[in-house]
C-alpha cells in the first residue's frame, strides 16, 4: 500500500470516528454535524461506515444473547 492510499484510509477513519462521536454525545446539532460528514464521505468510507454499524448490531446482539443465555439457561 502506498503512502498516500494509507493516509487517505486514516483520514477517512478519522471522519468514522467523527460521526460515532458526535452521535453518541446525542443532540440535534450533533446529529447536524454527523450528517454533514457523511455526505462529505466517499462511496467507499460510506460502505464501509454501514459495514461496522452492522457489525456493531451484531456483536451488541451476540452479547446480549450471550448474557441471557448465562442468566437464564433454560429460557433459550
């Protein structure tokens, strides 16, 4: 990978970065500002914005049912 392909990666994780924050410090203009970031976004880094929220889902819901799973056996 050449330099300039790693430093257009990082910026773009950096933008990703961006975006989760100002969602979770919560608030409309925090929302504002997420969503100007993303239509600054390339396809690329909106691809893979969405892979890691489903990522995310998923592993959320992993644990989830992992903890019930612990708690309670028998319901699952």
């Amino acid at each position: 990978m050449n330099t300039k392909r790693i430093l257009e990666k990082a910026r773009a994780y950096d933008q990703l970065v961006s975006i989760f924050t100002l969602m979770l410090g919560g608030g409309e203009a925090g929302r504002l500002e997420a969503a100007e970031l993303i239509r600054k976004l390339s396809t690329e880094a909106r691809r893979d914005l969405r892979a890691a929220l489903q990522e995310t889902d998923h592993l959320l819901d992993d644990v989830i049912l992992q903890e019930m799973r612990e708690r309670r056996p028998w319901k699952l």
